[in-house]
C-alpha cells in the first residue's frame, strides 16, 4: 500500500493546480513567505514543516480552506471578506480582487461558472459606459460615504481607469462556460436605483436618465442574442463563442440573492454576495458541494431559455424591456 500524502503535500500540490503552467512554484513560495529558495526547496521536499503562520499564509493568499486540507466535517465556515467601505477597501480595490479572481478561473483548463443573479452579474456592467458609471457613481454614493461624491452629480461618463478594469474583468468573463440564473426581477434593482437618483436630483442632466433606459434596453437585445446563440460576445460582436457555453435559465420565484459558484481544474469557490456587492468567499468543500447541489437543482425548477427555447426567450424578454417602459412612463410624468 501507497503512502498517504502528508497535509504539507496535500497543501502545495493544491497551490500547483493554481498557479499557470509557466510559473515557478519555488519563486511563488519564496516571495510569499520571504524566504530563500533553499528553504522554500526543504519545505516543498518535506525536510523541514510549515509553521503555523505560513500555513495561515498560504491558505490565505491562496484561499484554500483549512478544513478541506485536515478533512474536517465542520459545521464552521471559513469565509474572506471582500466589504466596500471597510478599512479603507473601495471600488477601484474591489474591481482588482475580482480580475485577479476572473483571470485565475480563465487561466485554469477546466472552468465553469454558475451565476444565481438577483440582480444584473456585476460584468454586464462594463458592456456599456452609461450604465459603468451609473453604477460606480451609486455604489460609491450609497456605499462609501466619504467616498467624495456626497455632493457630486451623476454623469454618463465612467471613470477611465475604473471602466478599463471593468472591460478586462468583462472580456474574461465572456470566455468562460458560464450558467446563469436570472428571474423577472432580475433588473428591478437598477430601475428603481434609476428612478430613486432621478427623484433625489442626482443627474446633471435629466435626459441622461432616458439616454440610460434605451441603453438597458439594447443590453437586454444583447443578452437576448447571447441567449439565441448559446455563447457569449462583446456588444456589436458576432456570434463567434463556443457552441453551448452559455446556457440562461428563468425561474420565476426562487432567485433571492446573488450566488456565484466557480469550478476551476475540480476546484470549487463560492462567491456569496451581502450589503449590495460586497462579497463573503469560501473554498469550503462541504459548503461549496451544498451550494453547488442548491443551484443545480435551482436550475431543475428553472426553464431554461437559451439555445432552441425561443418561444420562452422572447416572451421572458419581453418582460423585461416592458419593466424598463413602465419606469420610463413613470420618469416622464414626474420630468
């Protein structure tokens, strides 16, 4: 019989699987623990053990759960923070964690991501630069109070250097197999979001508010198309994805928050959003496999609309863009 493989082995061998091909481990290691290649080398041969703040950083900087390395069946849940607003953790900090996150999961060679969505996935965001800056302005007006925009007015202008962030994390999203969940009140958020900064007077100009509802209305045509394909593209692109690696369900009641679940290389991550888009994330094994089941069977009581479904899709969708009109009647009887 085989030896069992110590838990330092376990521990780096689960780093290797994600880090890319051409990185090197030892210099991975030595940077992380400050440490030279000589005593990173002992630790990887196992002639000399982590301590127990290495293994604290490691697992942390990797997020790799604790109790999946010692096989623990524990109802405790080890989750990383990622809180807009906290210790100074803003949204350019919060974009940068999540194209960090979104190119390790793109780099991996079996990916998926499944999406409950409450509201918009937070990538859609970027496909357009009205509604990019709408929501960083709101975020940072509702999230952030000394965020500097206390008395600043909305624009449809994003800032630059957010937006290219938003535009990265959207191009990698937009290449891995992804499922989505959304419901009917998928969208409701930002319109009442809309209409509740058009009544506070926070637009510079009122006729941005309708430029932002026919922006909505072509990124639901786009979303529609995607549906129709069965992949996903940039605005204005073709249907050049590959075939089936977008699949949309509609589930009329069951959608209640914001649920990202990766797969990466048999890796899994929740993504568990709180407070609007701050976010709670585990590699958990127990909780991640009772998450994974919770979706998959969320889509079994779900019709899905991508793909032949047209019927389905267009009513679905026409919903959708009925929601938008009815905002915007309302925003016109108060202009």
């Amino acid at each position: 019989m085989e030896p069992q493989p110590s838990i330092q082995e376990i521990l780096f061998q689960s780093v290797k699987d994600r880090l890319p091909n051409n990185t090197s481990f030892v210099h991975e290691l030595s940077e992380l623990l400050n440490i030279s290649y000589d005593s990173a080398y002992r630790r990887i041969r196992g002639e000399k053990e982590l301590s127990l703040e290495e293994l604290k950083t490691i697992c942390l900087h990797y997020r790799i759960s604790v109790d999946a390395l010692f096989n623990l069946k524990s109802n405790h849940v080890i989750f990383n923070s990622l809180a807009i607003g906290e210790n100074g953790f803003n949204i350019e900090n919060w974009l940068q964690s999540l194209l960090a996150a979104i190119k390790q999961i793109h780099a991996a060679k079996e990916r998926e991501i499944i999406y409950a969505a409450k509201d918009i996935p937070v990538f859609y965001y970027f496909e357009f630069p009205e509604i990019a800056a709408f929501k960083i302005y709101f975020w940072n007006k509702a999230l952030i109070p000394a965020s500097g925009y206390e008395n600043k007015k909305l624009t449809l202008e994003a800032p630059d250097g957010l937006y290219e962030t938003g535009q990265q994390l959207l191009s990698h999203y937009i290449k891995i197999p992804t499922t989505e969940i959304w419901s009917e009140e998928t969208i409701s958020s930002v319109l009442r979001q809309i209409e509740y900064c058009f009544i506070s007077g926070f637009f510079a100009r009122n006729e941005d508010v309708f430029k932002l509802y026919d922006t909505l209305d072509s990124w639901l045509d786009h979303v529609q198309m995607q549906a129709e394909c069965g992949s996903q593209f940039r605005h204005g692109g073709n249907c050049e994805g590959i075939e089936n690696s977008y699949k949309l369900f509609n589930n009329e009641v069951l959608v209640s928050d914001n649920t990202i679940l990766v797969t990466m290389d048999g890796h899994k991550t929740s993504y568990n959003t709180y407070n609007v888009i701050s976010q709670l994330i585990t590699t958990n094994p127990v909780f991640c496999d009772q998450i994974d089941h919770s979706l998959r069977n969320l889509m079994k009581k779900s019709t899905m609309i991508s793909g032949t479904s047209a019927k389905e899709r267009n009513r679905f969708f026409n919903i959708l863009h009925e929601k938008v009109k009815t905002h915007r009647v309302r925003i016109e009887r108060l202009s």
